[in-house]
C-alpha cells in the first residue's frame, strides 16, 4: 500500500524536476566514489608529505636508489657543478652492496636518506615488519654515513595509515613526491622526461628520479637549467619541509599552522 502511495505521488512530480533531482543524485555519488578512491583526497587517510607550502621558489631533487649505482658519480657531479644538495632514498640492502656510493653522497652533503630496508610494499605487511624495515634501513645508512636518518620513503610511493603512523612515531617525516619524472619506464624518451619535470613543477614541489635509468644522469644538466630558467631553486628535501607547528592538508601539501 505503502509503495503505491509513493509511486502515485512520484508521478504527480514535474518531469523536469525529476530529471534534475537524478543528476544531483548522481553527481554526489560520483563525487564520493572519487574521493574515495583517490587516496590523497580521502579524509580519513593519514598522509605523507607531497609538496610544501613555502614563500621561497625552492624545490627539492630527490632520487631513489634501489638498484645499480654506475651513474651515482656523473650525478653527483652534476649537482656539484651547480652547487645543488639533493636528497638520496636508500634500499638498505642497496647500500649494503654500493657503501662507497652512500659515502660519496654524504661527504658532498646530500641528504641521506631511508627508502626501507628490503623495498617491500609497505602496506601490505605488519607494522611490526614495517617498524623492522625502517629500523634496519635506519641503522644501516647511518653506520655508513655517520649521519642521523629521519626520512624515509615508502618503496613504490605504497602506503596507508599503519605506514604512515609509524613512521611517524619513529621520528621519521614520510615523504612522497607530487611531481614524478616517470624516468623508469622504457617508452618515456628524454624530452618526454623533460617535459614532464618543466611544466610541473612549482614551487615547493617534490620531484622524483631514479638512478640507474636510461636518461636521468644525462638529462640532469638540462633539466637543471630549465627550472632555473624558471626562477627554481634547490633545498635538500630536510631543508624544505617544515620540522614543527605545521599540518598536511587533503593535497598532500605541507603547511604551517596559524
């Protein structure tokens, strides 16, 4: 009876009304699939830092290492020509087998930095197992270098609050990037990789490379002179990112708290 009623009254609404009432509908749970799948926009994840919210036209180089090391000289001696510190996240085992390499970047006053000690994919393991990963990157790095770690990044950018939290309550700031050169894959070309890096980045911005690639050592000097063509200077990711009194907002962007 109920149901008829309903349907009765249904039919008496205006079709336009109707039509209108639908789309509405239909755009709100459109938006809240998408919020929710997209990671960084969902509320109730905890997040990494992306980018920051800076005054100064700084960005931050970062590289992560987690295979060869052949090209490890010619970059650091690109960044040496331009007097630019970058920040290095390291696979633990990696260091383990190329030290010479983690030395080289720490005598130079790079950033050394944690990128998990066996490159799992964080989140699908316990925060036990995630707390040994960061614990045993942390140790080894630091036995090598001399120097203290507190960042750390979580192989293949994987994460999700278990990560975050702990990595948190160890004293370490989780870094992501929002700008990705893509420089591992085999189908992007150098002026892709270019591009790419050129048109993306802003101030504050994170940018990701990796070592032992098909172009980044080579493209490095280029792409070096572009963003400075724009303005763009460079801060090791420890001097770019704020320390305290700060929040991330629903962007993944660090920023300081009024």
């Amino acid at each position: 009876m109920k149901i008829r009623l309903l349907w009765a009254k249904a039919k008496n609404i205006p079709k336009k009304v109707m039509i209108i009432f639908l789309l509405i509908s239909a755009l709100f749970v459109s938006i809240g699939y998408t919020a929710k799948s997209a990671g960084v926009f969902n509320p109730s994840k905890h997040l990494p830092i992306y980018s920051v919210e800076t005054e100064q036209n700084a960005v931050s180089i970062t590289f992560d290492c987690a295979w060869g090391a052949d090209d490890i000289p010619q970059i650091l001696d690109t960044l040496k020509k331009d007097s630019i510190k970058a920040t290095f996240f390291m696979v633990g085992q990696w260091a383990e087998k190329f030290p010479d390499a983690v030395k080289l970047m720490a005598n130079e006053g790079h950033d050394i930095a944690n990128h998990g000690y066996s490159h799992l994919r964080m989140s699908t393991i316990s925060k036990e197992k995630c707390k040994s990963e960061i614990e045993m990157c942390n140790k080894k790095l630091e036995e090598i270098s001399g120097t203290k770690i507190n960042l750390f990044r979580p192989p293949y950018g994987d994460y999700n609050n278990t990560v975050i939290d702990t990595c948190n309550e160890m004293g370490c700031y989780p870094i992501q990037w929002n700008v990705d050169s893509l420089d591992w894959r085999k189908e992007m070309s150098r002026q892709a990789i270019l591009d790419r890096i050129l048109k993306r980045t802003k101030p504050g911005a994170i940018l990701l490379f990796h070592n032992d690639t098909q172009y980044t050592a080579q493209l490095l000097p280029e792409i070096i002179k572009g963003l400075k063509s724009q303005g763009l200077t460079f801060l090791p990711v420890s001097q770019l990112i704020m320390k305290d009194n700060y929040y991330i907002d629903d962007q993944g962007r660090q920023q300081r708290k009024k």
